[in-house]
C-alpha cells in the first residue's frame, strides 16, 4: 500500500503538467497516478470514497497551496433526502 507521503510526492511530481492541463480542478492522486480532475472538491471525494474507501489517496486543488486537516477527518457524503 502507498502511503500519504508517497502521494504527495507524486502530485508535486506531476504538478507542472497539471496546472497545464487541469488548472483549478479538483484531483485524486492514488497509487502515484492521477485518477481524475473534477470541477468541486465534493465530487471527487465521492469518486475517491467509492473507488478507494478509507484510502490513503490525496484529493488537492491545482495551483491552491496544501490544506491541512486532522487525521480524524473523514469525509462522509450526506445523502439527498430531495
């Protein structure tokens, strides 16, 4: 398993091509490569939980710098009661 740390190196890695390629976009970087580029933050964290559970994976915005959370932060989507 590829851990957080192995993550982040392969997205500053890759960053160069994807402020060119996905500027401002949302990505999912797993296992070192880039899985999608998504407009919100809340859908590819729905991708990410769905293809990958708990992780590890690293959703960052293009060009934004690094956001720091807890580690007990775990997002959950909340289900549309519409």
């Amino acid at each position: 398993m590829v851990k957080l740390s192995e993550e982040i190196k392969a997205y500053e890695i890759m960053e160069s091509v994807l402020k060119a390629d996905h500027p401002g976009k949302w990505v999912i970087i797993h296992e070192k490569k880039l899985i999608g580029a998504y407009d919100e933050f809340e859908k590819a964290a729905d991708v990410a939980v769905q293809k990958f559970g708990s992780g590890p994976y690293l959703i960052r915005q293009v060009g934004s710098k690094p956001i720091m959370l807890p580690a007990s932060l775990l997002y959950r989507p909340v289900a549309n009661h519409a």
